[in-house]
C-alpha cells in the first residue's frame, strides 16, 4: 500500500508543478496585468484624449453612450438575463463603458 501512494504522489508531482512554481507565474501574471493599465477605454476618456468640448463633447457622449447600451443589450440577450438582473447588469455594462461610475 505504502509503494502505491508514494507511486500516485510521484505521479500527480510530475503531472503538476509544486504551489510555489505556481504562484511565482501566478504573482508575475498579475504584476504584468497591473502594469498594463486600464483594460478598455470609456467614453470619457476617449473625449478626454480628443479634447473635445460643448455641443462635440454632447454629441460624441450621445453617440458612444447609445452605442454602449446597444452593445450592452446585445450582451444581456446572450446571458439570458431578464427583470431586474438585466436591469442591474445594463447599468453596471453602460457605466462601465461611458465612465460614469
């Protein structure tokens, strides 16, 4: 019994890195992650980088803000959500792409 564990530990040792190999990569992973910066832009930003003010401003935050809730819906479609999760999910999606909240 003794030489059937130690055979399964060997094994499952060779198929799997040790925890510490893994949480090196893991931890190297996330540190590039963090220093890569924001994952998207939001609209926002996007006006912010265009230096864009008053009625262009208005409008282009018009625009990307419709075209947020269209790809948002989209999304909520696929998910299947309906009532209050796709209402929940649509006010966290649009915010997240105009950069509101």
């Amino acid at each position: 019994m003794g030489r059937l564990v130690y055979r399964w530990v060997a094994d499952y040792n060779t198929a799997n890195p040790p925890w510490e190999e893994s949480m090196k990569k893991l931890t190297l992973v996330l540190a590039l992650c963090i220093m890569s910066g924001p994952a998207f832009a939001t609209c926002k930003s996007d006006a912010a980088d265009k230096k864009l003010a008053g009625a262009a401003l208005k409008s282009f935050m018009t625009k990307c803000e419709r075209d947020a809730t269209t790809t948002c819906e989209t999304d909520s479609k696929d998910k299947k959500l309906a009532g209050a999760a796709k209402t929940s999910h649509m006010k966290k999606c649009v915010g997240d792409a105009v950069g509101g909240t």
